[in-house]
C-alpha cells in the first residue's frame, strides 16, 4: 500500500527505476520520518546525495511528516473513540445475557458482569474473593481444571468448554464457557470468560440421548427382529434379537434378505417386495418360512414399512416375528376340531345346540340315527317336539341351567321322531351362551324309552312289595288284636280263677294256662315289634323317666321266676347315674326284660346281675350304659355275631329245650341302634354271659318321681265309683266287670262308641275304660265326640282310660290326641289297671 502511494507521491524517474530495489527497503524498513535519514545514510554512506536523490528523500520527507501528522491526528481521535467503544462495550457486557468475568493468572474473579453476579447468585464482593473452581460440581472440578492448565501451557489463545456449576441457592447449570486468554508484555497474567447457561439445551441433549438410546434398547431387545433392507432387499440393519430368535452368532448386515427364504416362499416373497418398494407404508401382515443357522425353517410373520422416502431412515422396516409355535398350535388346534367333530358324528349320544329361546342351531348325525328324520331340524324349535306333558318341566329345568350359568341336573322327556311316537330322552344341558365358539345350550342326550320300562317295572315291583308289606303289617295288626282279644278273656279269668283259689291240681293247671298264655303274649309281641321295625314305622318316645326306678321295676317282674329257678336276682343300681331322665322308658323297659328274660332262661344256677353306669356326660346328655350279666351257660365266640341275627337261637337243640322265637336278640339290637346305642356281649361258654347295651339320653331338668303305683300291696277298693266300660268283645266285658266289681265299683257295659256316648248322655259315670277297635264307632271317635264342644254328654271332662291291644308308641299318641287320658294294654295287669284308675280319680277330686 505504502509502495504506490509512495511511488504516487514522488512520481516516476530514473532514479526511482534504477533504485527500484533501494525504494522497495525504504518502504519496507521505514516508518517513522527520523528514521528516514539515518537509512539512507546506511545504505549510501558518506557520499554526496545527487539532486535527485534529494528532490527524492525530500519528497518522502515531507511524505513521512504528512503521515506522521495525519498519524498523530488519528491517535488523538482514537483515542476519544477507544473510551467511547470501550464504554459501548461496557455497558454491552453488563447488558449481556451471558455471563462475562474476568480472572487473574490463578483463576481469582476480578470482574464478573451484573448478569453473571445474577446468575450465580453470590454478592459481587463475595465472588470477588471466590476461584473459579469452586462454582464447579465437584466431581467436573479436576477435569475442568486441567483443561485450562493444558490451555495455558499451549498457550492456546482461546478455548471452549461444557461443565456444570453450582450456583449460591445449590442450584446446578450447565454453562459453556469461551475463555480468552489474556497477556502482559508476552507474560500470561489471566482469562476472560464469556459463559453462557446451556442447561436447558444440554438437558434437550440429554433427553434426547436418553430416548435413543432407550429407543435403540427397545429395538435390540424387541422379541420381533427389526430389519432395515435398501432398495435392492439387501440388509442395512438388523436388532440384536436376530440372535436369540434365529440363532445367527453375527449380524446379517449386507447379506440379501432373499437368501434366508424359503425356496417355496422366495418367488412371492420378491414379488411382494418389488411391489411394496414403490407404496408408502405398512404392508399386510405376511407369512414366510425364514432360515436358521441350522438350516432349520422357522415360521415367520412380517409387516414392511417402506421409510425410504424417511432422510432417517432410507429403507424398508422389517418387523419379523417367530410364529412356529403358534402354528404349531394351530395345527394342532385344527387336528383336534377334526376329532372332536368325528367323536360328536360318531357317537352314539345327541348333541344338539339351541338358543335360549329353544331354537335348534345344531344337531349331531347321531340325531338323525335317533329319531329318524331325513331334514335337518335347524331353525325349529326344540320345544315343539316335545311330549305336550314334558315341555313345562323341560322349559323350567332348562330355564334354571341358563340363570345358573351351568350344567343342569339330567332332564327326562319325550321327544317325538320322524314316525310320530315319542321316544323317552335323557337331556343335560350346559349353558354355553357366553362361550363365543358356541352361543348356545348344548344338550347331551340319550334315549332312556328302555330304562323308563325297567324303570315303571321297578316301580310297580316296589309299589307291589309296599302292597304287600303293608298288607303283612295290617295283617300282624290285626291278628295281633284278634289274638291279644281272646288272650285278654284267658288271662283275665286265669287270674280271677287263681285268685278264688282251687285245690293243688287244679291250681296246677290254671298255673299252666297262665304260664302259656303269657310266653304266647310274649311271642306275639315280639312277632309285632319286629315286623314294626322292619317296616320302618318305629318311633321313639322322648319323657322324662325315672331310670333307677324302672330298672327295680323290670327286675321285680322276673322275682317270681327268678325264686322258681333258684337264682339270686341282684341289681346294681349306680348311684352315680342321674335320677331323671329323657328317653323312651317304654323301649328301655322292653330291651331289659329281653335281656334279663333270656339271663334267667339260660341260667341254671348262680346269679343274674343288673347294673348301669354313667359312660359319659356332656352339658345335659349323658350315655348309660345297662349291663345283664349271669353265670348261665354262656354263648361259644363264634356265635356272638349270629345271636343278634333275626330268627337265629345259636344252639337248635338248646333253643328247642328252652324255647324261645329268636327275635328278642334281633329286636333289642335294632332299638338300641335305632335310638343311636350299641349292644356288645361278652361270654365264656359255661361260666356266663354278660349283655351290654349303652344308650343315650338327656339328663332331665325335673324333679324325682315318686311312684304312682303306691297302692301296690294295698287292699283295693273302689266302693261307689261308677265305671263304663266300653267294649266289643263280650268276654273281655265279662273280664273287666269281673275285675272291677271285685273293688266294688259299678260297672255298666256299652258295645261300641256310639252306644256309649247315649249313655253318657243321660247318666253319670266317674270314669270310663274305652276299647279302640270297635264296630259302629271306634273308640276314638267315640272320645273326640265326647270332648268336642257340640258333645252332648253330661260330662265331657269325664276320665278315659283307652284299652289297647298294642302298646306302640303311635298308638298310644293316637290315644291322647283324640282326648283320652291314659291307656292299659290289654290283657290288664291288674295292678297297672287299678292304679291307674285311682290316679285319674284322684285328679278329679
Ligand atoms: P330266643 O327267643 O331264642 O331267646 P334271642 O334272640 O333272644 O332268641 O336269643 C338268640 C339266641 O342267643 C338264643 O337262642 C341263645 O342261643 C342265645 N342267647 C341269648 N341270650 C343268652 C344268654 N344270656 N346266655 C346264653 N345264650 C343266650
């Protein structure tokens, strides 16, 4: 620049041409006019300047002062305008969004800007005693710091650096910082930063980072293989998952895809892809057989995504899955309808399906078979080939499957076939409504019409065998009460002909009737009990009783017989065993004298023992247990199974010596059983037998009875009592009037109910005995009449002691729900008969 201007200035010459070179050094080492002369006296020495030369050096001369005025004209005007920039910057700094400071060569701020003072929150005069190192996040100071060290040893003159700082309130920021690095006379004496707050940025960075990478994850650990293809089907790209699901131990990239086809699959493959490369998108979901390194096939299922258009991606998108398995399943899904569907057409059972509403939507061919029809039945309700008597019941137990949501129990009907007669079907049906496959009521039938006769047979059978139960029942009845009738009649005149008193063989023969009629009473009683039990009709009473009394009693009975024998009768009567208590006293009574009755039967000499013992107790139910022990000639092991068998007597020849029906045994196990008891025996074969029956009872709440019978052994009398007797039977008239006149008590006879109630009507009685069974009108009706409020009788409330033949339980509540107030069996005992009169006349008194 310097060189035209100068060549300008002094213009062209000689001189100036042949010094070309002497010109060029001036203009290059010169700057200053002073050092004008002393370079030229360099480079010409002492010599004689020519004139030339002279009009030269005095043109430059002037040339250099003129520069040099213009120079010094120019530093007093930068200078003005260096405070005036300075100033602009100044205050651009402090009005800068960045953060400016400056350090000394150890890092100390000696300025910080108001932004930064902001920024980083601390006083000015605080950070103005603060290092830069110590805004740093501790775990960035040792790199930052060695960054800048290695800056200032390169003395590299400027750097830039991303780390994080700590602000005053603990706040992190990421900043950039520029720094410059400033000198002193060549001497390095400390920075100046420019920093700016990239923490949202970074962050943005970071996000991004992080989504890529979890993007990447999700791709390389995605269970379907990603594959990125080029335009020719060759491999750009493919996730991680190209190992695990296809066994390759290396990447496919730059393979063709169309290398790991199927052969049978490559030709569609290629054509589809041809086809995919010029559309847009995701293609239809597409099946092929793809290679493994094993040169296996494995099924595979892609969908295509044609990106190429896509600057991030330039390719096709394969998304690969591995469906082997659910083909597998499918197979095995379709083989399986395929025999279901042959075990349904074979099978010998119906299926039909049908909607809620009867319609049929599916038949089986087995139903064809069935019922004969050449067409379908789909569309037409079930319910109209029902039998008219079946439908209701059909509808109501499929109704109850379908709100139950189940199976239902089995459903007979008649189902009508192809010629018209019905056919008997056994139907479950199984609410399927919910099941999407089916949406319907499947119905499993089979057709019964056989089983239905067997069945009506087995009925008829059954009703024949109650017929006829019934019959042998109702036939026992009435024998029992024909023959207990004239047993009655031979009992009591027995009685009455023993009580007047004959001479000694006379005596003996009355003993002898009585003895037989007794052991036949026994007989027929026992014949009834049993063919009670077998008929079921047994039931037992639930009274309260005194246990401790009714065991003396039913060993009283047996004194007379016992004394005969010449055995010891001995009761151990526990006192441990509760009084009163609830149960049935009558079955009690009955299994004692079963047992205590066989003791004395088979004993000959020694004892008979009774005893009982608490077994157990709980709250107010107790077990007892009832022992009858004798020194008799005891039972062989082997038979004490059989013994308690019906009609079975263990020993012939011994049961022919000592008589017997061999039911007591049988009976006495099934009421003990019946009432939740258990007999055992225990016995040596000539030493003895001991029978034990535990049953139980609830302890009573009520107070210990006293006999009623305490008139027992007194002198009977009934003087001015009026009795009528009510009976058709005229020896048991005889019987009872012969009894009771020896009290001397009035009796008057009426033959059946009906006469009895004309004669209560007009006449006055103190009490009445009332047979049951009678012609005209029985005795319970006779009583209801009696005790009903349109009676007619002067004294409905009068005392009726039933007279019965049997002394079953339901008779004997038969007896008082009709009104009555007590019963005897018949043939009276005497003593039961007199007691029981005087109590009910008593009550009345
Ligand atoms: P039976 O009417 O014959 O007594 P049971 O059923 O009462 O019928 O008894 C069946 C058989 O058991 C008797 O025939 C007898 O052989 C045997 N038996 C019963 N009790 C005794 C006993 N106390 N001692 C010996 N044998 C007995």
């Amino acid at each position: 620049m310097i060189n035209i201007c100068f060549s300008i200035v002094i213009g062209t010459s000689n001189f100036f041409v042949v010094k070309n070179k002497f010109l060029y050094v001036i203009c290059c080492k010169i700057h200053k006019v002073h050092q004008l002369d002393k370079f030229i006296q360099s480079v010409w020495g002492d010599k004689p300047l020519t004139d030339e030369m002279k009009l030269f050096v005095g043109k430059v001369h002037t040339y250099y002062q003129a520069l040099e005025k213009i120079a010094e004209k120019k530093t007093e005007k930068s200078e003005e305008e260096l405070k005036l920039s300075e100033e602009r910057f100044r205050n651009m700094i402090e009005a800068a969004q960045d953060i400016f400071y400056t350090t000394d060569k150890d890092g100390n701020y000696t300025y910080v800007n108001e932004f930064g003072v902001e920024k980083l929150g601390f006083p000015l005069n605080e950070l103005l005693t603060k290092n830069y190192t110590q805004l740093i996040r501790e775990d960035y100071v040792k790199t930052v710091k060695s960054f800048y060290f290695k800056q200032v040893m390169a003395k590299q003159k400027f750097s830039y650096l991303e780390f994080p700082i700590i602000t005053k309130s603990g706040f992190e920021l990421w900043v950039g910082q520029n720094v410059q690095l400033s000198y002193s006379g060549g001497e390095y004496n400390g920075t100046q930063a420019v920093v700016r707050d990239i923490t949202v940025s970074k962050k943005a960075t970071e996000d991004l980072k992080i989504s890529e990478e979890r993007f990447r994850n999700l791709i390389q650990n995605s269970l379907d293989v990603i594959t990125v293809l080029d335009e020719q089907g060759n491999i750009m790209y493919d996730s991680f998952s190209v190992y695990t699901q296809f066994g390759y131990e290396k990447p496919l990239i730059g393979s063709s895809v169309f290398d790991f086809f199927h052969p049978d699959d490559l030709e569609r493959a290629k054509e589809q892809f041809a086809k995919h490369i010029h559309i847009k998108g995701i293609t239809e979901p597409m099946e092929y057989r793809f290679r493994t390194p094993s040169g296996d096939w494995r099924h595979v299922e892609i969908i295509g995504n044609n990106l190429l258009h896509d600057p991030s991606i330039k390719g096709i998108v394969i998304n690969s899955r591995d469906i082997t398995e659910r083909k597998k399943f499918e197979k095995a899904l379709v083989e399986s309808e395929e025999r279901f569907r042959k075990l349904v057409q074979y099978s010998t059972d119906i299926t039909t399906v049908i909607k809620a509403d009867g319609t049929i939507i599916y038949e089986s061919p087995s139903f064809f078979r069935l019922f004969g029809y050449s067409e379908s039945l789909i569309g037409k309700n079930v319910f109209n080939f029902l039998h008219a008597e079946d439908i209701q019941k059909a509808m109501t137990e499929l109704g109850r499957a379908i709100q139950m949501g189940g199976v239902s129990d089995p459903i007979e009907f008649r189902f009508k076939t192809a010629s018209g007669d019905y056919k008997y079907i056994e139907t479950i049906g199984n609410n399927l409504l919910a099941e999407p496959s089916i949406e319907g009521i499947v119905l499993n039938s089979r057709e019964i019409t056989e089983r239905k006769k067997v069945e009506k047979e087995l009925v008829r059978a059954k009703n024949q065998a109650v017929a006829a139960a019934q019959a042998k029942s109702d036939f026992l009845s009435n024998m029992s009460h024909e023959i207990r009738t004239p047993m009655n009649a031979i009992v009591g005149f027995t009685n009455l002909l023993i009580e007047k008193g004959f001479d000694k063989e006379v005596m003996e023969y009355l003993f002898s009737i009585k003895y037989s009629a007794d052991n036949l009473l026994f007989v027929i009683n026992d014949i009834l009990d049993f063919s009670k039990i077998e008929s079921g009709k047994i039931s037992f009473e639930s009274i309260d009783f005194n246990v401790h009394e009714l065991l003396e009693d039913s060993l009283k009975i047996f004194k007379s017989k016992a004394d005969e024998k010449g055995l010891e009768l001995k009761l151990d009567n526990n006192k441990d065993v509760p009084q009163m208590l609830v149960g049935d006293p009558f079955r009690l009574n009955q299994i004692l004298i079963n047992l205590i009755g066989n003791a004395i039967k088979f004993t000959n000499k020694g004892y008979v023992e009774v005893s009982m013992k608490t077994v157990s107790t709980s709250n107010n139910k107790t077990n007892i247990a009832f022992t009858v022990k004798d020194t008799g000639i005891g039972i062989a092991k082997d038979k004490h199974g059989i013994v308690f068998e019906s009609f079975n007597q263990g020993y012939t020849d011994i049961s022919r010596k000592f008589g017997g029906t061999g039911l007591g045994l049988a009976i006495t196990k099934n009421l003990t059983q019946l009432q939740g008891g258990k007999i055992s025996l225990s016995s040596t074969v000539k030493v003895g037998s001991a029978f034990t029956v535990e049953l139980p009872f609830r302890i009573s709440t009520k107070k210990v009875s006293h006999r009623d019978n305490d008139e027992v052994g007194q002198e009977k009398n009934l003087s001015g009592l009026r009795i009528l007797v009510v009976e058709d039977n005229k020896m048991n008239q005889f019987v009872a009037k012969q009894i009771i006149e020896k009290w001397n008590a009035t009796t008057t006879m009426a033959n059946n109910g009906s006469e009895a109630i004309q004669i209560l009507t007009v006449s006055n009685f103190d009490l009445v005995l009332m047979d049951l069974q009678m012609p005209e009108m029985s005795g319970y009706q006779a009583t209801e009449f009696i005790r009903s409020k349109s009676t007619t009788v002067l004294n409905p409330a009068i005392p009726i002691i039933a007279l019965t033949a049997d002394a079953f339980s339901e008779t004997k509540r038969k007896v008082f729900e009709a009104g009555m107030d007590d019963f005897v069996t018949k043939p009276f005992n005497q003593e039961e008969l007199y007691s029981k009169i005087i109590k009910h006349i008593r009550n009345i008194k």
